[in-house]
C-alpha cells in the first residue's frame, strides 16, 4: 500500500461558523494508495476526537499502525488496491493541521484561548478546500465514526452532491446532553488544573509529564468509550499483580488501564486542543443552520448508511436510528445496521469484524 | 536432590545422552538413564509451556490496555 503524508498551507481565509476567519491555516493529510486519471475513486475517512490523519500503515518508528488499519489496506474493507483514501487532521487538533498552539499570525505566538472556536461544520469546510487544491470534486465515499461520523453526516447534508455514499458509525444528529455533560469533566478538570496556566503554558510544557487535567478528564472519556459489560469481560474484578488488597491505592485492572491511558495521553495530546475539539463535539448539530433537522437531512442526496452499536453508552443506537427513520419516511436511499456487541462505543474502532462486510458491500 | 531449573534439567538430560553413548554401559543400566532423561526433558517441557502461559497472559494484558479508543 502507498502511503503518503503531507502538509497543504492555504493562505485563503477560513470562513467560520461563528463569523471569524481562520487565515492562514494548514492541514495534515495522509493518502492511501493511487488517485486514478478520472480522480473518481476517492474516499475521505474522518477522525474522532483524538485521533489523527493517521488512520492506515505504519511507520518503523510506531508502536502502533493507524486508528483504522485493519479496515484500510490492500485487499481490506477500504481496498487500497482499488481506491484512493485520504485522511486530514482536522482543524483545532494538534497533529499537524491548524489548531490553538499554531501561530497566530503574523506573530509567532500561538493563539491558545484567541483560537476561534470551530464546529464540525468548519471542520469538514476546510477538508472541501484541501480536496479542490487537489482537484478532486468528487467522492465515492466518506466514511467516519464518531466525531468521523458526525463529519460524514454533515458532508451529507452541506455538500449534496460530493459523495455517492456517506457512511457514518456510533454518531448521532445532534450531540445530548449526556455526552456533553461526560466532556464537562474534561473540560473543567483541564482548566483548573493550574499547570495548564489558563492556556499559557509553554509549548512542549506537557511531554515529559502530562497535565492531570486532561488525564482526568480523559477517564470520564474512556467511561463513556466502553460499557458495563466490555469493562467486565476486559478487567473482571482483577486486581493488578504486585498491588496490595489492602493498600490504599492498590488498584483493580480497570483502574490500571484508566491510569496508563490517560496518563500517557495526557502527554501526546494539546489540551488546549482538546477543550477546542469537545466544544465542536458539544456544539454538532446537523439542524443548526436549516429550519429543521428534517430540512437538513432532506437535503442529502448520498446513500446513506448508518452503524450503531447496541452497547454504546455515548451515543445511543436509537440516536442512529432516529436518522435512518427519518430518512426512510422522506423516501431517501439509506442503510441502518445496529451491531450486537458488549464493547461499547469502542467498538467501530475494535470490532472490525462485525461491520468490515457492510462497508465492503457498501463500496464494492 | 533434584534440579530445578530449565537450564539444570536440560543440562542433566545432556548428560544422561553422553552416558548411554558409552559402549560399556549395561543394558539395564542403560534403560535407567534413559528413564531419567526422558523425565528431565519432561520436565523441561512443562517449564517451557508454563513460561508460554505467562507470557500470552501477560501480552493480552498490555494488549488489553492498548487497544485503541475513541470519541
């Protein structure tokens, strides 16, 4: 599989949701496989909250290959031998596109708190400006889960015309208030944690030891990422080896994979990206903009297909199903499939398996 | 007293191999060695599959805290 990661500067300004301007910006993409002459077998994947343009491959020096590996790749889900896939960091992130630690320019401060707030909307505005710096105008696909399926959903309903078929996993229409109250703990964990100095810490200042913040605030995440029965099949009520029953701190396993995932992300990721990304999370709504959320689905032309999962506690398979309702009572080729599974919202990133075929068929 | 080691029960197994290959050895002589080589390299087996319990346990244990998760 070729793989290529690249950076595009655009020197056009940005026109936000909110009225401001993001002028310049960049954005960090990687590609995989080969762009045909015709350009007519392109399939834009999207991130979650953190993740990045990374989705496929890997390089000598990870660990890990991408978020999506076992579904991009010669002869996967997403062929590779057939189509071309981009991925774009989105807007806001902090892997190399655009975000609150950036340059304001022309200073050569980053903008922290000054960053415009952006929304999904935004960040699926600035992926359309990167695909006609690349002359593509047309996409066979766009799939993406979670925040990837929120965007996905939202090139539906913005874009009418650019994708044959939108495929859209554990998303919803518009973000409840369980999940945002879930992201609160974020949030504020990460702005009182005064390290994080109101956002004027130092760049680099979280590599060596993350911010506590964000690492609490990251817990309430994974909480809301699994569900009951994936905690119990994962962790049981194991007790970490060498931690004492009776120690105050002695852990249980589940607590043992709270800690080592949240501590190490807590020196990978921005905060400050962080409380920029939630906000976008907390602020998506396919409605905002259209006189109603049957006006903005009424306006997608793509197949759609939606994937929920049973066990998704952050958002719930009716939320998916809401959308597949309404669009088969406006008559509008579309798709719903709820998985069975135990693991939780994790679960489009983990069970491959039980949705691979579906995404195959989708794009045979 | 008996060895305990992988290494020493494999070591005692060599041993008992250059033992038999001596062309004065008895034949019941030689059963015996056998006998006790064979034990050793048993032995020697069940520690090398009880090392590959633990391992697996503990390599689905790190795989367990890094499986990829997401909002």
């Amino acid at each position: 599989m070729k793989i290529e990661t690249k950076v595009a500067h655009f020197s056009s300004p940005l026109y936000l949701e909110s009225g401001r301007i993001l002028e310049p910006y960049e954005i960090a993409y990687e590609t995989y496989g080969v762009l045909n002459e015709q350009k007519s077998n392109v399939i834009l994947v999207c991130h979650a909250l953190s993740g990045s343009h990374h989705a496929a491959g890997q390089y000598p020096d990870e660990r890990k290959p991408g978020w999506w590996d076992g579904l991009i790749g010669d002869g996967k889900a997403i062929d590779t031998t057939k189509y071309f896939v981009i991925c774009t960091n989105v807007i806001g992130s902090c892997f190399g596109s655009t975000g609150p630690m950036s340059d304001n320019y022309p200073s050569e401060e980053p903008y922290r708190l000054k960053f415009p707030v952006v929304t999904i909307k935004d960040m699926i505005r600035a992926q359309m400006q990167l695909l006609s710096s690349l002359g593509i105008y047309h996409l066979r696909a766009i799939v993406g889960g979670s925040m990837g399926g929120m965007q996905a959903l939202q090139f539906g309903v913005d874009y009418p015309n650019l994708a044959d078929d939108v495929i859209s996993l554990a998303a919803t229409y518009a973000t409840r208030p369980w999940t945002i109250a879930f992201n609160k703990v974020a949030m504020e964990a990460i702005r009182r944690d005064p390290r994080f100095e109101h956002g004027n810490y130092p760049r680099g200042a979280f590599e060596e030891e993350g911010l506590d913040g964000l690492a609490i605030g990251r817990i309430a995440g994974h909480i809301s990422y699994l569900a009951p029965d994936s905690m119990e099949t994962k962790f049981g009520r194991n007790y970490v080896n060498n931690d004492g029953l009776f120690e105050l701190f002695g852990r249980y396993e589940v607590e043992r994979y709270m800690e080592y995932n949240t501590n190490n992300f807590s020196r990978i990721f921005d905060p400050l990206s962080y409380l920029y990304i939630v906000k976008a999370i907390n602020t998506f709504n396919l409605a905002r903009g259209y006189d109603s959320l049957h006006e903005a689905i009424l306006r997608i032309k793509a197949r759609v297909h939606l994937i929920s999962f049973s066990s998704d506690y952050l958002f719930f398979p009716s939320e998916m199903a809401h959308i597949a309702k309404m669009m088969k009572r406006n008559g509008q080729e579309h798709s719903y499939l709820e998985v069975q599974s135990s693991y939780g919202h994790d679960a489009f990133l983990v069970e491959l398996e039980k949705f691979e075929a579906s995404i195959a068929k989708v794009l045979q | 007293m008996k060895e305990e080691t992988f290494e020493a029960k494999l070591a005692h197994a060599n041993r008992v191999l250059e033992q038999l290959m001596d062309t004065e050895i008895t034949l019941e002589e030689s059963v015996k060695l056998y006998e006790a080589g064979l034990g050793s390299i048993k032995e020697a087996q069940q520690l090398i599959d009880e090392a590959k319990v633990k391992i697996t346990t503990i390599e689905q244990g790190e795989q367990r805290l890094q499986e990829p998760s997401d909002g």
